[in-house]
C-alpha cells in the first residue's frame, strides 16, 4: 500500500476554456466553488494540453506520454491499458476504481479490467439532438433528455465517495461545456447574449495569414450563417455550462467535507482542452494551437494544504500531472512516464515564472494532407471528414508561440504584446532570430518525445516488459 494513502478525486470537464473562469481572470462568470478550490490548492497559470483533442490528450495525461509517441490522433482515441498509467498505478496499489461519464481513452471492452465501477457514457456532440441543427447552435437542454447528465455523473461519483473506506480513485468526466452549446434551466438563462463580450479574434484576424485548415472549417462549419447575436448566444450558453459543472464542483467539494475525505483526498481538476468559441471566426476544436485551445486550466488541492492559495506561474505540460499526482500520493512514477513532477517545487513554494518547464510542446493532426479547399454545399456540425487536417505541432518559449504544420501555413505570435493572437509574425524578417532559435527548439523537443532520463542505461522489465526507448509504447 502506498505510504501515504490519499485518496484522488479527478474532476475533467471537456473542452473547457482557462480563461472562462473566474480564478483565471474572467470578469463576470462567477465560478466561486471552482475559485475556491484554487484558494484551497494550487492553480496552474500556463500548462499546456498534450493535443487539443479528447481522446489523445486524455491518452498523455493518463499515461504522461506525449503525442507523437502514443501516436492516438484522433477524437475517440484509445490505448490499451496495459500501457503503463495513472490509474493502473494506483489499482496496483489496492485502490477501489470509480469512472463516471466519457472514456475517450482506454479500450472500450477492457475497461471493466480498470474500473471497479463505471458508467461510462459519452454524447458525441449531442448530434442526434433535433435543436442542434449548426456548429454554432445554441438552446434549452431538456431537463429528461437522454443527453442531459452532468447531474447524474455528479450523483454517481457522490454515491461512490460516501461508500468508500478503502483508499480510492473517483474519475468524474463531465461532458459540459462541449457542444452542442446547451444548458438545463436555470443556467440557460444566467448569461444575456447582448452582455457578452467575444473575444477581440472573432472581429478581427487576417485571413491571408492564417492556416487554410481555419477556412476550410469555417465553410464546412457554415459560420458564414453564424450572426454576431448567434456567436454570443452560443458564448451564453458555454458560460452557462460552465456555472452548471461549477455547482457540481461544489457539490463534490461537500461531500468530501461531509464524509471527512477533504483530509485525506488530492483533489485534481483540469480539462482535456479548450474551445474556440468564435476565436478567430470558429467554433468546436481543430488542430490548431491558439491559447483558447491549447492552455488548459489546473488546479491540484492537496488536503494537508501544501500549495494552497498559490499560483505555478511556469510553463508545465498536461504529461507532468501523473508524476505529479503520483509523487504527492508517495507512489513511484512507472518508468515509461515522460513527465516532470512539480511536487517539490510545490512544497517548496518555488512557483513563480522560474519555475517550471523552459518551452512547452502541444501537437495535433491526424497523418492525411490538409485539405486545401473546402467541400463546395458541405456542411458539418463538428470538424470530422472529409475536413482532414494534416500534423502540427507548438512550442511556447517566454512569451513567443511558435505553430510548424507540416503543410500549411505556420504561426508565430508575440504574446505579451499580442494576447489575441491576431498578427503572425511568422516570416517576418525583423523576427527571423527569433524563428529560428524557436524552430530549432521545436525539432528537439519533437525529436525527444521517447526521451526517459531513468538515471541509468538497464530498463527495469519487472516495472514493463518493453523498453520504449528502443520500441514501441504498445506491442
């Protein structure tokens, strides 16, 4: 049994924005238990998500493995669970397992191999709901209706948690804020349209620069029905969403204090990825890397307060939350893991910008050549085929963002002088040092993704039968 016997709750909502919470600076929003679990842990300001798709980025977390070594691209990804991961781990040491809501990321007919109890239910899009009828549909979710289950997942996980004595592992996986853009009463109608304030990118990005991968989706998404009043009633609802997985956060919160397991329980929340949500004229999620997408909000609370009430300013990476978790819970990190753990850093109180990594890398495409021009009369609710997008890959350094796709346009932005990521640099000759110390940069990290510094050359077998420095990560 691991030394200090935590139990791990894991809150993920899916395709939730960092900067569409209150602890993460948005003005009007109100997510006060999600705020208040920042004060009681540690918020990270800049991590990263592995891919900003479902299934490959829930794959890196699990295993903290990255990208283009597990080489799952695609939105329902899986991986086998034999693959070394977070939740294997802690099975190994006498855990009781619970998952509640959408896989997206072990194989479908071995869950039952990791998972003592499950309701494992994802809603796609919500695409056979009669009102979601665009990309940018927004209205009334039906308290009865099938798709509604935010409050259902919250009951089970709850019910979980009060029957538990055992060290345990509750995984909630809520489908909100993901589109379609819909809500129960009372949340439908928290936000006015005519009060939201969409994000500067929506009015205002330079189409002669950007990938073709954003128009393609634009036409196939037919955002040129989309009215400015649509955008904001879609932003409405998102928020809306968000205040309803925000209630549910605090219902979670309680019961951890009503049973006494806010003593003994890590608390982790953090999303997959983010959403467009009109940023740049779009909707859903492409492999793009806009900040919008790829940084993802963190919060880790640890019941004996350690990191309460501070802020990771440094950059981290979505494969450094396993190691990290697993080092708070005393239980060793496998071998196959790429991640750093910040525990350390944590306990030390040695969070600021100097903290943490010195680039971050995000990457994302399935392996087909972008599609150059859009299907004329295509349209599609979410970006699946024929609108395929070819490989890409980000480094941030500093305040520099740097996007390389394989073949389309590339990206370079300037973030502190240019949040919105509005005007690509990429090309310019008064940027060209910086361009270049970046995508040498990028070709490392990219080249290194097997890169495991275990402190010795001999793998440990016993810890897992393949040394995936040499091989494969499945076999």
């Amino acid at each position: 049994m691991a030394q200090n016997s935590y139990n791990l709750l894991i809150i993920t909502p899916d395709q939730m924005r960092a900067d569409y919470m209150g602890c993460y600076g948005h003005p009007t929003i109100g997510t006060r238990h999600l705020d208040a679990l920042a004060k009681e842990g540690i918020r990270f300001d800049s991590c990263y998500c592995a891919a900003p798709l479902c299934g490959p980025s829930r794959i890196s977390f699990a295993t903290s493995t990255y990208f283009s070594e597990h080489n799952h691209r695609n939105y329902g990804a899986t991986v086998s669970p034999d693959v070394p991961n977070l939740v294997s781990a802690l099975k190994r040491e006498g855990y009781r397992t619970g998952m509640f809501g959408k896989n997206h990321l072990f194989t479908y007919e071995r869950l039952p191999e990791l998972w003592d109890e499950l309701d494992e239910i994802c809603l796609g899009n919500c695409d056979d709901h009669e009102k979601y009828v665009h990309a940018f549909s927004s209205f009334t979710m039906e308290e009865d209706h099938p798709y509604h289950i935010t409050g259902r997942l919250t009951d089970e996980t709850v019910d979980f948690i009060r029957r538990q004595e055992s060290p345990f592992i509750a995984w909630v996986n809520y489908q909100d804020p993901h589109p379609a853009f819909a809500c129960p009463k009372p949340y439908d109608t928290l936000f006015k349209p005519e009060d939201v304030v969409l994000d500067r990118s929506y009015y205002d990005y330079d189409k002669s620069r950007e990938p073709v991968r954003c128009q393609v989706w634009r036409e196939h998404s037919r955002m040129d029905l989309c009215t400015e009043e649509d955008m904001k009633k879609a932003a409405a609802a998102y928020m809306g969403q968000i205040r309803y997985v925000d209630d549910m956060v605090g219902r979670l919160m309680e019961t951890l204090k009503e049973t006494g397991h806010d003593k003994d329980t890590i608390v982790l929340f953090f999303s997959d990825h983010g959403e467009l949500l009109g940023n740049h004229g779009m909707t859903h999620k492409i492999p793009v890397f806009y900040e919008c997408l790829s940084r993802i909000p963190v919060i880790i609370r640890h019941p004996e307060g350690i990191g309460a009430g501070m802020t990771f300013e440094g950059l981290a990476e979505e494969v450094d939350l396993a190691p990290t978790i697993l080092e708070f819970m005393g239980i060793a990190a496998p071998p196959t893991m790429v991640g750093i753990s910040w525990a350390k850093s944590i306990e030390c109180g040695h969070t600021g910008r100097d903290a943490g990594r010195e680039t971050a890398l995000c990457e994302a495409g399935i392996a087909v050549p972008t599609l150059k021009t859009p299907v004329e009369g295509l349209e599609l609710k979410a970006p699946f085929a024929p609108t395929s997008y070819g490989c890409g890959s980000m480094l941030r350094k500093g305040d520099y963002k740097l996007s390389i796709y394989a073949d389309d346009c590339c990206e370079l932005y300037d973030l502190s002088r240019d949040p919105g990521e509005i005007h690509n640099l990429y090309g310019m000759a008064e940027y060209s040092a910086v361009q270049q110390e970046m995508t040498l940069e990028l070709l490392k990290r990219v080249m290194s993704v097997k890169v495991r510094d275990t402190g010795k050359m001999e793998w440990d077998y016993a810890e897992y039968p393949v040394d995936v420095r040499e091989e494969p990560l499945e076999k």
